[in-house]
C-alpha cells in the first residue's frame, strides 16, 4: 500500500492508475481516470470532471504508487 502524494505537481496519472489497479500503463495507453479510477475508486460519476490532487491525493492506494 502507499499513499499518493496530495500536490499537483508531484502526482500522475499513470502512477494513480497503477496504485489502484496494478497495472503499468504502456506508453501511449488511453487512461480513462473518470471513467475507471473515478468511478471506481474516487466515487466520482463516470465522465465528470476530476482533480487528481483532491481526489486521490494524500489517500491510501492498495498498490504502489510509482
């Protein structure tokens, strides 16, 4: 488990996907945050706008955040 960073700068998308899912993205690989992390994780609706600092950040992810 790790927690994500809770700043904007420092946090992305790829590393956010792969702490919840542990999956790798590959380069070039469509991320679809609201639509699979948001909906998911962040108790977002699938296609609404999302932060990631304040949706994810600062929480406890079940993989590691890299």
């Amino acid at each position: 488990m790790s927690v994500l960073p809770a700043t904007g700068s420092a946090i992305k998308m790829g590393g956010v996907n792969q702490a919840y899912t542990n999956v790798a993205p590959t380069a070039g690989a469509n991320i679809n945050l609201s639509a699979t992390l948001g909906a998911n994780y962040g108790g977002k609706a699938a296609g609404s706008q999302i932060s990631l600092s304040s949706t994810f950040g600062g929480k406890t992810a079940p993989y590691t955040y890299s």
